[in-house]
C-alpha cells in the first residue's frame, strides 16, 4: 500500500493530498496574467516560439536517427555510392550550424570594439 507523503516524510491524511488539478488553477491564477496583461502578444509570441522549437528538436533529433540508419546501413552493405551520399549530407549538415554561428560570431564583433 502506498503512503502518500509530504517533502518531510509525514503521512498526509487523505483530505490534506493536494490534487493536480488544483496546482494548474492555482499556477493560471497565479501565472495567467502573464498570457493576458498588457505585453499578451509577445507573450503567447514566446511560448508559441518555444513549442514551435521543442517540435523541431524533436523532429532533427528524428532525421539524425534516420540518417544514422542510413549511414549505417551503406557502410555494412559496403555500398561506396550510399556512404558518400551520407558522408555528404553530413558534411552539408555540420557546414550550415557552423557557417551561421561564424556569421553570428562576426556579426556581433563591432559590438565588442570600443
């Protein structure tokens, strides 16, 4: 049988158990000002940008693995022609984040001269 506890080891009785439902009414009442103040397009702005970005993540986390398979794929079937099409895409891939973050890098560069 399972104990319901408190952080400090106590058993709760059962009336004292905090439901998950109440925690989510009481972060809106708490937090949903945030998503309907003044600054509520910027707002919903950011937390759309933040699932949009944990979606591509989740899918470049995806393509990685399928590459992997591929790649994997062409060097125990010692297809050359296959292995060097992935050695190519992951060459392409690599290039484009290190090609942005050297933009980024000398973009910034006439911020940091005095």
């Amino acid at each position: 049988m399972a104990s319901s506890a408190n952080p400090a080891g106590e058993d709760l009785p059962p009336h004292k158990i905090k439901k998950p439902q109440g925690s989510v009414r009481r972060f809106m009442r708490i937090a949903g000002g945030y998503w309907k103040g003044d600054q509520k397009w910027s707002a919903w702005a950011l937390t759309s940008g933040l699932i949009v970005l944990g979606i591509a993540q989740i899918l470049l986390q995806i393509w990685i693995n399928l590459w992997n398979k591929n790649f994997f794929d062409a060097v125990e079937h010692k297809n050359w022609s296959a292995f060097f099409h992935q050695m190519t895409i992951f060459a392409v891939g690599a290039a484009k984040p290190t090609i942005v973050l050297a933009w980024c890098v000398f973009a910034n560069m006439p911020k940091a001269l005095p």
